[in-house]
C-alpha cells in the first residue's frame, strides 16, 4: 500500500475519556484552561466531555459549558459521547460538532456498561439519528465500537461480530464507526487484519482507531491500524482514561507518543509536541496532583538534534 504523505488527525479525548475514571471531579475552570493549553498545542479536534445524567459522572456534569468554550476556539472539531436518546438531545442542543455513540462488539461488555445487547444499541443508533434529522443539526453521528479486539468480560470477539456491528450501525444512520481496543487486547497483526477487512467492507466510513497501552503496545497498533489505511485517531495527553471494566488499564496513548511517532516518520499532525509537553507536565502538577500519568516521550523529552526538524 502507498502511504504517501497524508497528514494524520489525532483527536484528543482527555476530557472525556481521560477524566470520567478519576474519582476527582476537575473544576470547570481547570478544564478550560487545559482546553486552551490543548487547542494552542495545535489540536484541531478534542472530545470534551459526555452528556450523560450527572449522578452518574458527576465528573461530566459541566459538559454543557465546556463545550460552549470549545466552540468558540477557531479551527476547532468538538466531539461529545452520549450513551443514549437524551445525551443526544443535549449535544444537538449545546451545537457540539461531532457525537459518539458507544457500541460493544461483546455482547457481556454491552450489558455490563449500557445494560443493552449489542442490538439494542444498533435500536438507539437509529433513532437518534432520525432526531438528528428531524431537528435540522449538522451534529455527526459517530459509533465507536469498544471491545473490537476482546473483552475483560467475555474474552474472545469473533471478527465476523465486528464486521456484522459496524455494517449495522452504519446502516441504521452513523456516518462514520471507528474501532476501539477498549481493553488493550489488541496486538498489532490483529489491528492490521481487522481494520483492513473492515476498510475493504465500508470504506472510509471507517475513519478512526482508539487505542489503550494497558499492555505496552497501543504505539505498535497506532502504526499497525495507519499501515491498513487509518488516518486519525484517538488518544490523550499523559495517556490517562480507561474503562470501569478494564481493571489495571494504564490508559488511552498518550496523545504526545502519538505525535511523536508520526513526527518521526515524517507525517504531519499539525502538533506542537513540546507544547503537549508542558501541556502533560501542567495536568500533572496542577489539576491532577497525585494521578498516575503514562506515556514514554516525556522521561527523555524530545532529542535536541531533532527539535528543528519538527518545528
């Protein structure tokens, strides 16, 4: 395949994905501040937050006003995750660009976090996309479909699953699905060869890799799903997140090894990576003072020989 030297969209999902595992709630104010730190490091698109009922994240409670914060920020792609018809509701409202539906390829997993089977989900999908409709938003659908590569619950999804679940949630109104190995199951031949067949079966509509470190190779599937096509991805500064059903998960890529990686290799992603540094070192040290921050390009900072080649 001829790679070329087509730029990669990393999208940043700190804010929501990070931030929801945490037993801290960061105040509003913080997360504006990361959210311009974030925006001036040069990313162009963030998931900032989910709209689901406050008593269950309190953490997403102020979603509403970061995304009103998001939106005024030029060049900026605002995404949401809403789990059901009235987290939908509230991102067509705010005006958020962009929401994500989650959707298990593990039928346990899907019980477990939406107390729905799989094809319930598919059930929802279509009818938030009629009320996307109907209102006249713009707001994208996006499904990311978790546990593509296994589950901590079930073990073992078969791939003929997978591809059965994107075909139907495309076919019930997302314009576009990504896959997510929510539970870092994945290795890097299994990315390459379930993202290629689902590339060949939908096209481009297949359009993002999500990617946690739990076990040391998010980097090695990051660049196995680019060598199958993928252009854009989702990871996190300090390589913070995780699912409630992935005990010990070290969390999503760090959004500044992901730079990184592409920076090396000659593929731009429009990121200041020593910007994503301070970024990494101000989340640390002043809004989660105590949390355990991952990544790798950070305990040696950037070669001083290279530094001009990425500016």
């Amino acid at each position: 395949m001829n790679h070329g030297s087509t730029p990669v969209t990393i999208r940043d999902v700190g804010l929501r994905d990070g931030l929801q595992i945490l037993p801290r709630t960061v105040p509003t104010a913080h997360k504006l501040q990361w959210l311009r730190a974030a925006h001036a490091a040069g990313l162009r698109e963030m998931e900032v937050g989910s709209f689901v009922p406050p008593a269950r994240l309190p953490q997403m409670a102020d979603t509403g006003e970061v995304v009103a914060a998001a939106l005024a920020l030029p060049g900026l792609v605002v995404s949401v995750l809403v789990p059901n018809l009235k987290g939908a509701q509230a991102a067509i409202a705010s005006g958020a660009h962009s929401m994500l539906l989650p959707l298990s390829a593990s039928h346990a997993h899907s019980l477990a976090n939406l107390r729905k089977t799989p094809d319930e989900v598919v059930d929802e999908i279509a009818r938030i996309r009629a009320l996307r409709d109907a209102s006249g938003s713009a707001c994208r659908i996006e499904v990311g479909l978790s546990t593509a590569f296994g589950c901590t619950i079930q073990g073992r999804v078969d791939e003929a699953e997978v591809l059965r679940l994107v075909r139907a949630a495309l076919a019930a109104g997302a314009e576009h699905v990504s896959l997510a190995d929510t539970v870092g199951y994945a290795d890097p031949l299994h990315v390459q060869l379930l993202f290629e067949r689902c590339l060949d079966a939908v096209g481009d509509r297949l359009s993002c890799g999500h990617f946690h470190d739990t076990r040391g190779l998010g980097l090695a599937n990051v660049y196995a799903a680019w060598q199958a096509g993928v252009r854009r991805f989702d990871a996190c500064v300090g390589g913070i997140g995780g699912c409630p059903h992935a005990p010990g998960a070290s969390g999503n890529v760090a959004t500044e090894d992901v730079a990184w990686l592409f920076a090396g290799m000659g593929v731009s992603t429009g990121l200041d990576v020593d910007a994503l540094l301070a970024l990494r070192e101000a989340i640390g040290r002043d809004w989660l003072p105590g949390e355990a921050l991952h990544g790798h390009v950070w305990r040696a900072g950037l070669p001083k020989t290279l530094r001009a080649e990425l500016a």
